[in-house]
C-alpha cells in the first residue's frame, strides 16, 4: 500500500481494528479514515454508500463486527447473525462499486468445522458441521468470505479473507457478559484477589484446547498481508478452485486449565482455581494451521506471558482512567 493511500478501517476501536491502527501509523500511514459506530452504521446500506461515495478509499481493512464469547454467543445468536452479515455484506458490495484496490475482510477460526482435523488448514471450510454455540456468528462470517470469492471471481477484485485465531490485548472488552475467555479470566481472577476469594469458578471443564494470539501481533499480520507484493497478493485471491482465505495464528495450543493457572500467576491470584462442568466447553479443539501466512515470510512476535501481562496492566489502567474502584469492577 502506497504511504499516502487512503486506507478505511472499519472497527477502528475494537481490539483488532484499535491495534491495527497502531501498526498503520507506526509505519507511517497517516490518511487514515475513521469513522464510529455512531458516524456510520454499517449495518445501514444507506451509510456505507454515502460514506464509499463520500470518502473513496483505496484500500479497506473489515475489522468491524458484533462479538462476543459463548454466553455472549448463546444469549444473542439473532443478532451475531443478522449484524455480521448486513456489516459484511455492506462494505465489501461498496468496497467493490467504488474500485477499492485491495480489502482485507476479518473472519474468525470459528467457521472451520467442530471435529476438523488438527491443526485446521484453510480447505476444512464447510468440510462439517459447525460449533452450535457460535454458529450463527460463523455463518455471517461463513458469507463474508463467499461474498469475497463471489466478487474476486465476477468482477476481478482483490479481496482478501484472514481467519485469526482466539485474539486477546490492549484494549479488549472486558464485560463480563460480552468478553472473551481470556479477558473474562482476567476479570474473573483481578475481582477474586481484590476480595480475597478462596477460589475462583471457570465455565467447562478446562480441558478444550485454545491458540491465543496478541492483537498487536493480529494486527502486524494484518498490514504484512495487504503489503504482499502484487503477485503474491493475485495468487491468493484470482483462484476459482480456493477460497481467498489464510489463517492467522501462531502455531501453539493450550489447555484452558493451563491458561487459566498462568493468568492467576500473573494477576497475583492465590486462591483454587475450579470448574464448572455443567457449562459448556464449546470445540474441544481449535489449532489453526500458518503455514502457509508462515511461508510468506510472517511469524508473531508476542509470547502468551508476555502478552497476558501486557492485556492485565492494560486492564488495571482501564480501571483506573474511568475512575472504577476495586470494589466497582465486582459488580
């Protein structure tokens, strides 16, 4: 992408798309164009014309989305849907009418079947049945990816599907109803140290398996792939056999019980750590296979420690710049 393109991130305040605006600027694009929830509903066909028209980007990177962890998922399941794919289906049709040279559309690991082979390469898509617990968010996503396909193959663009695995990092949710698994066991064990509680209670039983990337890393994969070189970036994305699709993920696993033991280390959790097998555990396992983002000359830089403790100082400031009290964030 040319330093002067003017590039659309949508999502610009989410983990990712917060992350990915941070990469940007840090090697030096700055026609940046921004817009919130509030300037522009993507959901709203109306608005994302007006602002395609309005505005004529080069270059879009989709990182806008409804999402959630699985009580989020099984709570709202109509709306993981239906908004996902309004947001999809609005930007990419519009990023295509106004001649956008490149997109980038985010999906997420979750639309690779439950049981699919481990570590999940890029041709399991639609290869089994999904998850149910987040199926109609992997639906929405499921489309967006067909719409990139659709459109590469009819009208020649070059849009590009990345599925990242489970991210975390600066600037994640921490809503105890909306959060990820692992701002949800930040949360879970700073609330049981501040209360000195014996011990803090986890959803499932602790044994699905998970790969965890930063979002810093995320996002430097993100920017890596809309920089490939020309031939590169047609050869992922002109096929009429294969998806336009690449995983992006750092290769390694965990135990949920393993994750949840180094998150209380770094928080400073001294209590028992138990579970709750009545909740659900969701895929028991989910590795994405890199090698080909690998191939291309990408690697992730954040080990899981050292990015655990960036996202719980990340938390701590969070608490302190609104004005939460220790006793509040329980609530």
């Amino acid at each position: 992408m040319d330093q002067n393109a003017r590039i659309y991130v949508a999502g610009h305040r989410g983990l990712v798309g917060s992350a990915i605006i941070r990469r940007l600027k840090a090697l030096g694009y700055e026609n940046l164009l921004l817009r919130t929830h509030a300037e522009v509903d993507l959901t709203d066909h109306r608005a994302v014309q007006k602002l395609f028209f309005e505005e004529r980007p080069d270059h879009v990177i989709l990182a806008a989305a409804k999402v959630g962890g699985i009580l989020a998922n099984n709570t709202f399941p109509a709306e993981f849907l239906y908004e996902n794919l309004r947001i999809a289906a609005n930007v990419i049709h519009e990023a295509y009418q106004h001649g956008v040279q490149r997109l980038l559309f985010l999906g997420s690991s979750c639309v690779y079947p439950k049981h699919a082979p481990q570590p999940i390469e890029e041709s399991a898509l639609l290869s089994g049945p999904l998850e149910s617990t987040n199926r109609p968010y992997a639906l929405a996503k499921i489309a967006g990816i067909e719409m990139c396909w659709s459109y590469n193959r009819q009208y020649q663009t070059r849009f590009l599907a990345a599925m990242p695995t489970n991210l975390y990092g600066l600037n994640d949710n921490y809503d105890p109803e909306m959060s990820h698994v692992i701002p949800a066991l930040i949360r879970k064990f700073h609330e049981g140290k501040v209360s000195n509680a014996k011990e803090v209670l986890i959803w499932g039983t602790g044994t699905p398996r998970r790969e965890f990337l930063d979002s810093d890393d995320a996002a430097d994969a993100c920017v890596f792939l809309m920089n490939l070189p020309t031939d590169t970036f047609d050869s992922m994305v002109r096929s009429s056999d294969i998806p336009p699709i690449i995983n992006v993920g750092c290769g390694e696993d965990f135990a949920i019980s393993q994750l949840a033991t180094l998150t209380a280390e770094i928080v400073g959790f001294r209590g028992a750590v138990a579970y709750d097998p009545s909740k659900p555990d969701g895929t028991p396992r989910k590795l994405l296979d890199v090698k080909l983002l690998f191939s291309l000359g990408w690697k992730p830089r954040i080990s899981l420690r050292n990015g655990l403790e960036r996202a719980y100082r990340d938390f701590c400031d969070s608490l302190c710049q609104n004005n939460i009290s220790e006793l509040d964030v329980q609530k």
